[in-house]
C-alpha cells in the first residue's frame, strides 16, 4: 500500500516534515492495520539514507525527514492511486 510511507504524512496527512519511528508505526499500524515493528521501519530509514535525513527534535529524540527527491517520489506514487 503506497499510502503507507512516510510521504503520505508530509504530503497527504499535512502532519510536518518530521517524524519519529513510532510515528510510522502509529500510522501503519492504527490507520492501515498493517504489522510494522520499530525495528523495521528504523531499518528502512537506515537502508534509505539517500531518502530521509536524520534530525533531533526539540525535545531531543531523533526525527527522520524526506529529503526533496523522496517526497516528490511520495507525492507521484499518491497521485497516480489516485488518480480514476
């Protein structure tokens, strides 16, 4: 399900450009009923670092971020299931 990264947070969602693990998780899990683990997603950020890039947030915990190419990717894959 494309609707299941973290572009449709950005891109859809309108939650920030930010987001934790947990994040993901939440959204996977609760919105789309899908089985994700932490270890998992930390694994796709891990294995995608030409996507996202690495943040602390205020309260110091760690935020992965789309980089430019991947939300533009994100918005594409949205538009198209979308799309009739």
């Amino acid at each position: 399900m494309s609707r299941g990264n973290p572009g449709y947070i950005v891109a859809t969602e309108g939650k920030g450009d930010a987001f934790s693990v947990v994040d993901v998780q939440c959204l996977l899990t609760d919105k789309f009923g899908l089985p994700a683990t932490k270890g998992q997603i930390q694994g796709v950020f891990d294995r995608n670092k030409n996507w996202f890039t690495s943040i602390t947030d205020e309260e110091n915990k760690p935020k992965h971020k789309l980089l430019s190419g991947a939300l533009d990717f994100a918005r594409s894959i949205i538009e198209q299931n979308t799309q009739g």
